[in-house]
C-alpha cells in the first residue's frame, strides 16, 4: 500500500532510548525549572494522537527536553517540526533526533514566552479564520509555571489573531496540571468554574481529553497531569477586546462564593460604585444573585456588552482598578501624601 509505505519512511531509524539519552548527555532534570521527563513512548503517542492527523503537518514543540514526545511526532508524520528548547543542555541530543529525521527538524535555543511564532513557518501555509485550521499545530509538555501565563498569552493571541494564530486558527495540544486541566474545561455550576474556564471556552472549543498519573514522568511530580487540546473558535462567544473581558471576569471571580454583582460593583469607583453597578446588571439582564460559577458564557458576554457599553460613556473607566484604589487609600491611611502614593505607583 502506498500510504503506509509512505508512513515508513518517516519512522525514524533505530536510536539509543530516550532513557540513555538522558545518561549519555547527563540530562538530570533540573528542580528549579520544574522539568519531568515522560520516558514512555507508549504515552507520548497518546498525547500526539489527541492533536489529531499529523501526517505531511507543520509543528512547534514547546520545551522538547531529552525528546520523548519529538519522537512521537516524527513517527506520526510531521514534515517540519520546530522545536523550541530553553534549556542548552537539550540541544546535543535534540541535534541526535534531527539527524535521524533528515530535513524534518528546526531547533531553537529560546524562551516560548517570547519566541515570536509568527516568524516560524512559512505565509502560505495560512488559511484564513473562517476555514479549517491550518495544518499547523502546538504541541508541548511544558513546566506548569510556564504553562498557565503561556496559555493565557496564547488567548490574547487567539482574541487578536496575532502571533501562532496569524496562520489561522492553529490548534494546541497541551499539558497542564490536572487542576487546571479541570478549570480550563470546567462547565457552568461545577466547582472547578473559573476564571480560566470562561477565558478559554469564549474563544475556543476546549477539551480535556485525558490525565496522566504523575507516576508515569521521571521524576514524578506531585500532581496528576491533564492533556487539554484547544480549537479556536469561528466566532469568539464575546465580542469585545480581551482586556476588557479579562477585567470583567477577573473582577466577577475574585468573590468566587458571593453574589456575582459583589464582583460588579469593584468595577467602579466608590462614588458611583451603586448606581453603575445596578445600570449594568439591567442592562446585561442577569440575576444579580448568581455566583461567579453559576454564570454562561452568554452571560459573562451580557456583562461584557453591558459594561463596555459603560465605558464608552464614562471616559476613564476601564482603567480603573479597585484594587489600586485600595493600595493608594492604605498608603494614604499610613500618613504619605497623595503625591508620595502615587510616586509609589
Ligand atoms: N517535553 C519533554 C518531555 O515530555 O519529556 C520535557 C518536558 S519538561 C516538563 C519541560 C521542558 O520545557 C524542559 O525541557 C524545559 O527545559 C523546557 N522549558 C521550560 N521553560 C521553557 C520555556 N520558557 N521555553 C522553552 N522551553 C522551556
């Protein structure tokens, strides 16, 4: 059959495990940065499947490490696989891989924080927004520490179309620790509801498709951990910039067990802090006793619209912060000036 030979030759060659990998180039993981390696290859092609058919793809690994996963996604097929690796130590052994996969591999020694993906691949492997996604996809079994913000930033990405997602909708297959694995895909009324769950379920299909004990990494971390996969969506669920529905939802969140207009009202100054708050509560049309977690995404995107609407009218608005307001009134309480507090700033 010609697929399957085709399938052949990009198998790679027999290679040292990755296990003696890691004692040939003396690969101790490293504590600080939080690094667990998973040895078993069995797994790390569970993981690759999740992202769906790689065959003939464009790829970014993020944090590559001693190359587990890599080779998952070289046996699957991928054409052009960019690896993007912070820590030196790796490279050796990732040069071993990309020998073994001629013209298939590009390694980076960078940080993916600010790795400008845009530059990675090529324009015309772009589809625009409203096709199928592109035939490019991130995969990555990252740090927890450096998952969470990386996600967040890839949000904003996804909300501006810019950075991996100037292809298009570009699909991630990711790791996070089990809990917030849980709190990405949390439905409306569970406990894991949160923050994250409204960040990521408004611009994206997100799907926890299943957890890795911590025994299977070496060394074993605390936690379980949760593979996530992301789709962006056609048409985000809220309309308005991210910052603006960050602050809306971080403010709705930071009274996870009361009533959702306590968030509201630090929307705004004390001065008018009742009277704005009860204008968009109507005007978004929400139970104001609802808590945080028992609200849709179509009412986060009523509060949104409600208090976008408010900031149009009220010049200065959305950069007001109640929790700035507090510092400065503390600092004042402590006998500076206004001028020293906001010196302090
Ligand atoms: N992917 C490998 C695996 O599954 O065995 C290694 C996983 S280990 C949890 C995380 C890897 O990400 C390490 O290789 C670490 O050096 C790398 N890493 C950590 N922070 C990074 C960053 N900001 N940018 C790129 N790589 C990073």
């Amino acid at each position: 059959m010609a697929g399957s030979g085709k399938l052949a030759n990009v198998r790679l060659p027999p290679l040292p495990t990755v296990g003696e990998l890691i004692k040939l180039y003396n690969l101790r993981a490293e504590k600080q940065l939080s690094q667990n390696f998973l040895l078993d290859l069995r797994l790390t092609d569970k993981i690759v499947r999740q992202a769906g058919r790689l065959k003939g793809a464009h790829v970014c690994e993020v944090g590559p490490g001693p190359g587990g996963l890599t080779r998952s996604i070289l046996n699957a097929g991928a054409a052009d696989l960019l690896l993007v690796e912070k820590d030196t130590r790796f490279i050796p052994g990732l040069k071993l891989l990309s020998e073994a996969a001629p013209g298939r591999v590009r390694i980076v020694h960078g940080d993916i924080l600010t790795y400008r993906m845009d530059r990675g691949f090529p324009a015309n492997i772009s589809k625009k927004w409203e096709e199928v996604p592109p035939n490019l996809h991130i995969i990555g079994n990252l740090p927890f520490n450096v998952a969470t913000p990386l996600i967040i930033k890839w949000l904003n990405n996804i909300a501006d179309r810019t950075g991996p997602f100037v292809f298009g909708r570009t699909q991630l297959t990711l790791t996070f620790q089990k809990e917030v694995a849980e709190r990405l895909t949390a439905s409306t009324g569970s406990k894991q509801r949160s923050r994250l769950s409204i960040m990521a379920q408004y611009l994206c299909t997100v799907h926890n498709c299943f957890t890795i004990p911590g025994r299977a990494f070496v060394p074993k971390p605390e936690v379980d951990v949760g593979v996530v996969h992301f789709t962006p969506l056609v048409q985000p669920q809220i309309q308005q910039p991210f910052q603006l529905v960050e602050k809306v939802v971080r403010n709705l969140f930071q009274f996870r067990r009361k009533h959702c207009y306590k968030g509201v009202e630090k929307l705004f100054p004390e001065a008018c802090r009742d009277e704005l708050t009860q204008e968009m509560m109507q005007k978004a049309d929400v139970d104001p006793t609802l808590r945080p977690t028992e609200l849709t995404i179509p009412h986060v995107r009523a509060l949104a619209d409600a208090y976008a609407h408010l900031c149009t009218r009220e010049p200065g608005l959305l950069s007001y912060e109640f929790r700035e307001e507090l510092r400065l009134k503390r600092l004042l309480r402590k006998g500076d000036t206004p001028v020293d507090a906001f010196m302090d700033t």
